[in-house]
C-alpha cells in the first residue's frame, strides 16, 4: 500500500487547553509574529476567534502559519507549537458525528484523533480561509 495515500502530515499546537492540528500541505511557511510584516501577506486572523466554543484568549508565544491558496498568503496566528510534520495515519482519524456538526455549522472543526493519550481537533484549513473576510488588522502585526 502507497503510505502517502494511509497517512497525512499535520501541525500540532495549542489554544488555551485544546490540542489541535492541520494538514500541513497548505501551510507555505511558519514564523513568529515579529517575523512577518503587513507587506507579506493578502489577509492575517487569530484561530481562536474562528472556533466555535472559544473565549478571548491571550496568546503567550504566537507562531503565524502563513496558508497559501489561489495565489495568496494568508496568515493564521495560533499558539504554543507542539509538532510540525507529525505523522497520522487516516484510519484514526474520526470524522464529527452529524448531530455535533449541525450545532456548529460554520466551525472549521471537522474530525478529530487520538494521538499521546489526548484528543486533536482537526480544522480544515480552506474552510478557515474561505471564512476569513475582515480586511488585514494592525492588531495583529
């Protein structure tokens, strides 16, 4: 069996006390936020105010995973980088039951793992693109 076709390569990070992780196929580069200027990229947010069960949190070492798609760069700014290129086999992974998908419709949520004893959240990384229309903010660079 072909084992790029069993297994994907995802980022690992934290917001708060939630593990979650990304594909890293669109992830073009990652840098810390005093790394990146507003020239850089077409649009920037902040994860967390993207999930759907977060509260204001306040980032204590931002990392900005710069997305390319459709010819742009697209900064997401997320916290505490655990692991970079990590190895999950797609069999483990869990899709959202429907009744938890249909109570967050717009969330970039879409399955979870199992991986060291803790569950990751999975968000797809195009939804949070495509959910991304607020101009390019100061705040954040």
């Amino acid at each position: 069996m072909n084992d790029n076709i069993e297994v994907i390569r995802i980022i690992i990070f934290r917001i708060g006390d939630i593990r979650i992780g990304m594909d890293m196929e669109f992830i073009s580069e990652i840098r810390r936020t005093d790394q990146i200027g507003r020239q850089e990229l077409d649009d920037i947010f902040r994860l967390d105010e993207k999930l759907p069960f977060s509260t204001s949190y306040d980032y204590e070492s931002p990392i900005v995973l710069c997305l390319a798609y459709q010819n742009k760069t697209i900064g997401m700014i997320v916290d505490h980088l655990e692991d970079v290129n990590m190895p999950i086999f797609i069999k483990d992974i869990r899709i959202l039951p429907s009744l938890i998908e249909a109570c967050m419709p717009f969330s970039p949520i879409w399955a979870a793992v199992m991986k060291d004893e803790e569950i990751i959240l999975l968000v797809d990384p195009l939804k949070l693109i495509l959910m991304q229309s607020d101009p390019i903010s100061e705040k954040y660079l």
